[in-house]
C-alpha cells in the first residue's frame, strides 16, 4: 500500500515513530513485571514457619512456650522449590538471547516482539491454575516466560535501528528502556497489595491482571505497529522521507527495497 503524501487517521497528528516508541515502552513495562512479579507474589503462594528469636520480640504462650507463626499457602514449596521457581523464568530467558537477530530479521521483528510478550501474556493467565496443578507445571510455565521473552530486547534494537533516526535514536532508546525500571517499580507494590486483598482470590490476582494487560497491548500493538515504515499503510511520505534519510548507510537492503517497490 502506498504512503499518503499527509498521514491518515491520528497519524495525521501524531508520528507514527511516536506512536512506536510509545507502545515499544509499554511492552518494555510488561516484560519486566511479567519477570518480577513472583519475586513478591511467592511468599503469598506458600505458607512459611517462622519463629522469632530474638527475647525482645518472642511471643510466648501461657505456658511460657514459644509461639510459632505461620502464613497460609496455598503450596508447601520448600525453600529449594522455590528458588527452582524463581530461576525458571532466567533459565528460558538466556536461552533465546542469540537467536532473536536471526529470528526478528527471518519472520519480521513486530510479530516476534509482539508475540513474545502475548505467549507471555496466555501464560501468565494459566499460571494460577498451573499452580494448582503441581509444581512441574507451573515451572514449566514460567520456563515458557522466560524462553518467550527473551527475544524483545534483541527485537526492540532492530525496530528502533528501523524506525528512529540517528538524531533521535538516543532519546527514543531512553525512554523505550526506562520502561524496564518503570515495569519493576510498579509491579512489586501491586503484586503485594492484590496479594494481600481478595480480588480475584488475591495472588492470583496479579497473574490475571498482567496476563489480560499484555493481552490487551497485542491488539494495539498489532493494529498500529509495522516492520518498517515502508509498510505503514496510514504513514506520511514526509515521515518516512525524514525517518529514511536520518538512517544514513543503516538502512538494511530489506528497508530499501521495499521503498523502491512502494514507490514505483
């Protein structure tokens, strides 16, 4: 489909490379509290023992023995369970590191970014119920988080080389990044306040929030986002001429190509 001279829809207002860097940001968010949330919503998950020791904080009975405490669980996940568990989202994580270039250049980055982070998304939400299921399987579905998402990094740099020009790709980089500490800083606070609360049956809660939130940004992200800006449907001509020549000699021979068929 041929560029319009102005761009269409909101894109007549509003660059679609903002629009990119915007969403880019938002799944940067998700990934990283997809990775978190459980570094929090495991000491809801299992119950744990405690005893206090310290004279000027005992609890004692009226026999004068020591009290123990104990948080309700839903697992009894001992303690090497349970860093098993937590490691199960880095083991998939570092596994699909090197393949995502080969991966995003083969099938284009968009789908690969994209549909990282909505496996991610399905998985979460069948979290709970893995759970439920056994130990085994919620690795596994965690394991699957991990294997899912670690291609957007290598994703979100082709993307930017393609959609940002040099001039801004600093800032864009910036902000799209900023969303890994924005992802972290928001979800620890939320996944302990769904944890302590009843919605949804509390911990799993924070699985089911997530799950439809990055089900949700699949569809924008979908809709709005292309491989290039070449294949933007609703893009100026003067956008992508800007974004285009701000590349200088990074263009890859994929970007180029399809400029010249759009244009003959």
């Amino acid at each position: 489909m041929k560029a319009q001279t102005d761009g269409r829809l909101c894109y007549s207002c509003i660059p679609a490379r903002i629009i990119f860097i915007f969403l880019t940001f938002l799944g940067i968010c998700l990934v990283y509290a997809f990775k978190s949330l459980l570094g929090v919503a495991v000491v809801a998950m299992v119950g744990h023992n405690s005893t206090t020791e310290n004279s000027s904080h005992e609890c004692h009975t009226e026999d004068g023995s020591h009290e123990n405490s104990y948080s309700v669980g839903e697992f009894d996940w001992d303690d090497h369970q349970q860093a098993i568990i937590l490691g199960a989202f880095f083991y998939g994580y570092i596994i699909t590191q090197l393949p995502a270039g080969v991966l995003s250049e083969k099938f284009g980055a968009k789908w690969i970014f994209g549909g990282s982070i909505l496996i991610t998304a399905i998985l979460s939400l069948l979290g709970p119920e893995a759970a439920r299921w056994g130990f085994v399987p919620f690795f596994l579905t965690r394991f699957g988080q991990g294997l899912a998402e670690g291609v957007t990094i290598p994703c979100m740099n082709a993307m930017i080389a393609r959609w940002i020009p040099k001039m801004e790709r600093s800032r864009a980089t910036s902000i799209i990044l900023s969303g890994s500490a924005i992802g972290t800083v928001v979800t620890l606070p939320l996944t302990g306040y769904l944890c302590d609360g009843t919605f949804m049956g509390g911990w799993p809660a924070i699985f089911y929030v997530l799950g439809i939130a990055g089900c949700v940004w699949f569809v924008f992200w979908a809709i709005f986002i292309y491989d290039t800006p070449e294949r933007h449907p609703f893009i100026s001509q003067k956008e992508i001429k800007f974004i285009n020549e701000g590349q200088g000699r990074e263009k890859t021979s994929e970007v180029s190509n399809c400029f010249v068929n759009l244009h003959k």
